[in-house]
C-alpha cells in the first residue's frame, strides 16, 4: 500500500509504503486509552514518535537519571517546572524534529 506523505522539513510530497508486511502494535495506555500503532490507515502523523520515545522512557528512565545529575539553582518560589519536565520536554521537541522548539509545517 502507497499512500501520500509529506516530508515536514521540506514540504515535499512523496509516495512511500507505510510498512506494509507489519501487523498493528500495541502499545502502553495513554491516559487510560489503547493505543495502537497501524500502518495501513490513510491518515498519519509525524508526532506519532513521540508515543515510541515515551514508551523507550518509561522503560530506560533517563530523562529522570539526567534530572537528577542536573543540579537546579532557580529560585524554588519561582519554579512552575521541575527539571524532569523541561527536560523531557526538550528531549520530545528533539525527537519529533523541533531542534529549535519552533514547528516548521505550515497550520
């Protein structure tokens, strides 16, 4: 099966199999809903990564061990975010291909 895709670093169109030969995947619960990773649906995402990276987190835990080794001199009156969050949320910007935090894909 080919279906359209874009390439969101360049807004190219190209025609690419979506692993054609792979059964659905289960994956942990997201807030008390099944997730499933099927690739024979027409509609797709780029982001769907970031459930993958999440999961290999869960397991491995080293955004908290990185966390740990940070030490963090804000004013604690003043944090809104503990490190693990912002760490984590640099790690997933990364991840889904925001090195620069700003989404390249026209909205």
């Amino acid at each position: 099966m080919h279906l359209p895709c874009i390439n969101i670093h360049t807004s190219q169109h190209f025609q690419e199999p979506l692993f054609p030969d792979h059964s659905p995947v289960s994956l942990a619960p997201v807030q008390g809903k099944k997730v499933l990773l099927d690739f024979e649906r027409g509609n797709t995402t780029s982001d769907a990564g970031v459930i993958l990276l999440s999961e290999t987190e869960s397991m491995i835990r080293i955004i908290s061990t990185l966390a740990r080794c940070i030490t963090d001199a804000r004013r604690s009156s003043s944090v809104m975010h503990s490190m693990h969050d912002l760490l984590s949320q640099r790690v997933y910007q990364i991840g889904c291909g925001y090195e620069d935090g700003v989404r390249r894909e026209v909205v």
